[in-house]
C-alpha cells in the first residue's frame, strides 16, 4: 500500500515522500543540496538530560558526507559526570531517522539527534540514548514484545499579570482564550514540535492557574501519541528544547519544574504505555484489560520506589508527591482513579455507538477502538532524565512479566476508591508508599539495583553516579524541616527552576 505524506507537518518527510525511519545518508545530503541548507547542526543528550548542540557551516558535499560518515570528537568529561578522564574522547555520530529542519534559525539549517560512542567506536554505555536501547532489546529478547510509550508534558508559563480576562485560581482545565494568555504559544510550539517529529495527540491549558505578586502562571500540557519506544524519548528530548526556545523568543519564562508553590497544581510528566506484538496492542483482550497489561503494572508497582530515581531527580519532586493532590503518594493500581500511581484510563470498549448518538446521519460506526488503550505511570515529573526513565519503565515492565504472581500482586495493589477518603484509611494504610526524598529515592535504587544491572541494560558506574548524586542533596528529612514555609521551598524551586 502506497503511503501519501502530503499532509506531514514535517518537511523532509513531505520532501521525500517517506517516514523518517527511511531517511538515509544520501537523503540529507541531497536535501541540503536542493534546498540550499547552510548550516548542520548535530544534537545530543548530556549527562544532565538538556539538548546539547554542535555546528557545521556547510562548505560542499565532500564535507558532508564526511561529517555524516565519521561523525565528530566530543570531550565526555564535560557532558557525562561518571566518565573515566583518561577515556574522556567521545564520538557523536547521527541517527538519520532523527534529521529535521531548524524551524527556530534563520538561517536554513538541518538538525540531527546523535548517539555516543567510545574511543573502539562502540556504544558508550554510560549513555542514557544507549540505556533505554538496550533496555528494549531485553525486553523483546526475554518476552518478544515491543513497548510503545507517550508521555503528557505539563508546564508552566509565567508572564507579567494582566488585570483582564482572569481565570480563578486552579480554574484553567480547557480553558479557551481570552481567559488562557499563551495558548499561541502553545499551538506554535506543538506545530513546531510536530514539523521536527513529534508524534503529537494534543495539546490545551491544564488546571494550574495562579498569580503571586505581579506573575501570572498559567499551566499548559502537550500530549504525544504512542510511539516507538525510542522516538517517543526524542520526541519528549526536543519538545521540551522547542517550548524554551519560544518562550524565550516571546519574553516569558517556561518552567518543567514539579512545584512552584504549596497548594498549587504541579507539573508531572504522566508516561502511558502499551506492549505490543505484531502490531497489536497486548494490554486488552475481550475488550478488557488483559493479564499481559496486569503484570506489567505488577512491575511498574514493585519497582516504583527505584524508578523515582530516574523521574523524580531533584528536592522539590518530593514536594509534588504529597496526598490529597492528583499526584500519587500510594503504590497501587485502578481504572481511571486519578489518586493511584499506575492509572487505567478511560478506554473505547464500550458497545454503544457515541459517533451515531452525536451525528445521527452518521452510519453506525463498527470499528473497535480497544487498541487504544494504554496503561498510565503517574509519579514521574519534569525533573526527569528522559532516557533513564523509560529504560527503567521498560525494565519494570519485562520485570513484571518474569515476576512469580504477578497477578496476584496486582489484584493485591488494585484499588477501586478514593483513598483518600476517611471511610477508605483501612485499604490506604494498607499500601506501600513511595519515597518522600531524593535520600530516600536513592536508597530504594541501591536495593533494587541488581534487577537494573539485569541483562547488562543499566552498568554500575550510572546507577552508582545517579545514586551518589540524589544523596548529594542531603534531604532526607526536607518535608519535615521545611513543612509549608512558602520562601524556603521558593528558594529550592528557585535553583531548580530549569530542571530537566
């Protein structure tokens, strides 16, 4: 069946008439011929989680075709903390499926994602881009599924306050303009993010809306659709670069950061997930959640604690993890309750045709929609090593399929009530909690460590490095001493502003 990108938002699609996992070498060089592109720019993920960037003026195609050949030398020592300093050389080398056309520059100019290598031109292991592949690979080796994930990008925009068209506070879920200001930006970041290869579902203003001072912040969410495991982290990789680049470009802030004040909605990074085989997606069977999708989520729930490690990487993260908000403190499981950890959400099993209810001239509509369906991880948050964290996803979820009773672990964890609810306290306290400080996160990590190092996915020198690193924070007790005073948790999300 012949495909017709026509309508891609992404240019060398349009271009070449074919997805990007197709573009080969010869593909960029002839679009950088004919369409006079000036400039080359590599792009790569430090240690830090941030797109890096290094540049190439484009001279000739004999230039071009070295530099997409052989790559280039990077000093690791300056973009990973847990590399050997007599090792430090690095090569980056592109992945051309990830090409796309600069639609920040001026100049004409071409992107590519890169991956690492060593000085013996292999992978570098202690790369997060090489984790999350290798992660996969064990996965579809151990259980011959593949796993495909989306995640929903909440932020927050914080400009001057305006006296007109006010939202009360923690009114803004779908609000509509005037009442949300930058929803302009919004719609020009998710065309921007889709040109480059986002696979983007959505986007709308979310329930964050606020004012302190002269500030007015207002919480917007961009939602992908599920992708392949690994383009799903790239795509999460520049969204976050493209959101920056325009709020900076429109002289307002942009912030990923888990909380900005007490009692304020916080920022998440919800990551929804689905194992597939052959196409099809295994979490349903009979229109309802199957036993695949159940021992999956006995994975996700049993390594959770560990997993913060990777998705929850700074103080402030354990400030949004608190009860009686929409984000998760209680290690379990249900259908569409949205105070659990691992959520099953609304699904489009239901026998009754809404299409013709709604369009009555419509025909009745017999498509099963089921495949839809996806499983929901709740805690993580934009302080989130991407990477890392659906690597560590990836492994809970093959962990759970090896797990002896996993099912019966998940009906242990399943909940069907608000437990946060007085009449409920009984089945709450009956649940595992997960941590409340990057001390405490990095602990759970060193317990469960031998499952991460499992299969060669995680190596030592990372998690040992991720480890020290949370224990450097020295917050073991941060809830208790800070408690609700408003300037001292403003201090820490002050230095963790732009995190992630």
């Amino acid at each position: 069946m012949t495909t017709n990108f026509a309508l891609s938002p992404n240019p060398l699609i349009q271009f070449f008439n074919k997805p990007q996992h197709e573009f080969t070498r010869d593909d960029i060089i002839q679009y950088i011929e004919s369409q006079h592109i000036e400039m080359l720019n590599f792009r790569y993920v430090g240690g830090d989680g941030r797109l890096k960037t290094l540049n190439f003026v484009v001279h000739n195609r004999a230039q071009l075709e070295e530099i997409l050949s052989s790559g280039e030398r990077v000093d690791g020592s300056s973009l990973f903390p847990n590399i050997e300093a007599g090792n430090s050389d690095l090569y980056v080398i592109p992945r051309f499926r990830t090409a796309f056309l600069n639609p920040f520059s001026e100049i004409p100019t071409v992107d590519i994602l890169c991956s690492f290598y060593n000085k013996d031109g292999n992978p570098f292991e202690g790369s997060p881009e090489y984790i999350l592949q290798k992660a996969h690979l064990a996965l579809q080796e151990k259980t011959s599924f593949d796993f495909e994930v989306m995640g929903e990008l909440e932020y927050y925009v914080i400009s001057e306050k305006e006296p007109y068209f006010v939202t009360d506070n923690q009114k803004g879920y779908h609000e509509s303009s005037p009442f949300t200001k930058w929803e302009d930006l919004r719609r020009e970041a998710m065309l921007a993010i889709a040109s480059i290869g986002g696979n983007i579902k959505y986007g709308h203003s979310e329930v964050g809306n606020f004012t302190v001072g002269n500030l007015e912040y207002e919480q917007n969410e961009i939602e992908f659709k599920p992708s392949k495991l690994e383009e799903a982290a790239d795509q999460l990789i520049i969204a976050k670069w493209a959101l920056r680049t325009l709020a900076h470009r429109y002289g307002v802030t942009v912030t990923f950061a888990p909380k900005i004040t007490v009692g304020r909605a916080g920022s998440g990074l919800h990551i929804h997930t689905r194992l597939m085989k052959e196409g099809k997606n295994q979490m349903v069977e009979n229109g309802k959640i199957s036993d695949t999708a159940k021992k999956a989520i006995a994975g996700y729930l049993s390594l959770s604690k560990a997993l913060t490690a990777f998705g929850n990487t700074n103080p402030t993260s354990y400030f949004r993890l608190v009860p009686h908000q929409e984000a998760p403190t209680n290690i379990c499981w249900g259908d569409r309750n949205r105070s659990v950890l691992v959520r099953v959400p609304l699904g489009w099993s239901g026998q009754n045709d809404m299409l013709k209810h709604a369009n009555p001239l419509e025909s009745k509509n017999n498509k099963d929609f089921s495949s839809k369906q996806t499983v929901e991880f709740r805690c993580p948050d934009g302080s989130a090593d991407i990477y890392l964290l659906l690597a560590g996803l990836t492994i809970a979820a093959r962990h759970g399929l090896e797990m002896d009773k996993a099912l019966d672990y998940a009906e242990k964890t399943y909940v069907d009530v608000n437990i946060f609810e007085k009449e409920h306290q009984e089945k709450a306290s009956s649940l595992d909690q997960l941590p409340i400080s990057c001390w405490n996160s990095a602990d759970e990590l060193a317990a469960q460590k031998e499952i991460f190092l499992q299969y060669n996915v995680f190596d030592n020198r990372t998690i040992d490095g991720i480890i020290s690193k949370l224990k450097a924070y020295n917050d073991e007790n941060i809830r208790e001493e800070i408690g609700n005073d408003e300037e001292r948790i403003l201090e820490l999300v002050d230095r963790f502003f732009h995190c992630g």
